[in-house]
C-alpha cells in the first residue's frame, strides 16, 4: 500500500497573541491616517484639539499649504506602517527584510512611547506639569494651554502610549522569531 503523500509545507498567517499586536497596531494606525485624511480632505477631525505651540496651531486651523501636505504625507506614513505591521504576521512579509521591519517596528515604538511621555513638551509629564502650574502654558491664553493639556492627558498620550506598545511588542516579537 502507498503511503499518501505529505502536503507540502504552505505558509500560514502568524496567528496567536503574540501575533494580535500587530493587527492591533494596523487598527491604531488605520484610525490616526484617517484622521489625517479627513484633515487633509478639509475636516477638522481634532485638529482643534492638536497640542501644537501656538504659532503652528494657528497655521494648522489656517489650513495652511503646509499642514495640508504634512496631513497628506501622514496618511501615506500610517498607510506604509500598516504594510509594515502586516509584513511581521503575514507570509509575504518574508520578502521584506527583516532587519528593516526590525529598524522601522523599534523605532515607531519607541518614538510613541516617549512622546506619550513627554519628555518633548507634551506628554503625560508636560501636561502634568501644566495642569499643575508647576510649567507655564507655552500659551498667551493660559486657559486654552489647560484645555489642550487636558485633552493631550486624555486622550492623545493613552492612545500614543498605547501605539507605542503594541508597536513594541510587534518589534519585540519580530526579534525572538528571528532567534528561533
């Protein structure tokens, strides 16, 4: 009697919780280069609530060319770290470099997670310290500089912070699964 013969060995979607932060960080960033896109379609889609120093926020409501641009090359970048997030999980990302997933997966992680910090001015520490009093408002209108550190506190550093993570343990995973 013949023996039946083996399938051959197919590649599988990495799949698993070691897996999900990856397709967690393709959420993350789907949901911020929309937002970029509806900015740079026209919409305000929280730009009033961007901490930006002032001369720049004032631009960015100005809908200035710049910030136009800079909303368009945004939504290009998270469109590309979606493709980069894939590539750690899915088959055809074995094509790509390793070492560039590598490079591009530590740095977006570390990146977020020190701008959720606010090591730069914003931040859980920056805003922190403005709530407090302990910094000024880089803000003439000091009540305007509490409201955008309180939306900073709120919302954009927990969800950088958050990015950042998973960003890390993608990166993370990354590195034992070369190991292995």
């Amino acid at each position: 009697m013949t023996r039946p013969e083996r399938p051959v060995a197919v590649d599988r979607v990495r799949s698993g919780p070691s897996a999900y932060a990856a397709y967690a960080v393709c959420v993350c960033t789907a949901a911020y280069g929309l937002m970029k896109l509806a900015q740079a379609l026209g919409a305000n889609a929280l730009a009033d609530r961007d901490p930006l120093p002032p001369e720049l926020r004032q631009r960015l409501l100005a809908r200035d060319p710049f910030f136009v641009a800079s909303h368009w090359i945004m939504f290009t970048v998270a469109v590309a770290g979606i493709l980069v997030a894939l590539a750690a999980v899915r088959p055809w990302g074995r094509r790509v470099p390793r070492r560039l997933l590598l490079v591009v997966t530590w740095t977006a992680g570390v990146f977020m997670v020190v701008r959720a910090f606010g090591p730069v001015g914003y931040g859980f520490v920056g805003d922190t310290l403005v709530l407090t009093g302990l910094q000024p408002s880089p803000y003439q209108d000091a009540e305007l500089g509490r409201y955008l550190a309180r939306w900073d506190l709120m919302l954009w550093s927990p969800f950088f912070l958050v990015w950042g993570l998973l960003w890390l343990a993608t990166a993370w995973r990354l590195t034992r699964a070369g190991r292995a």
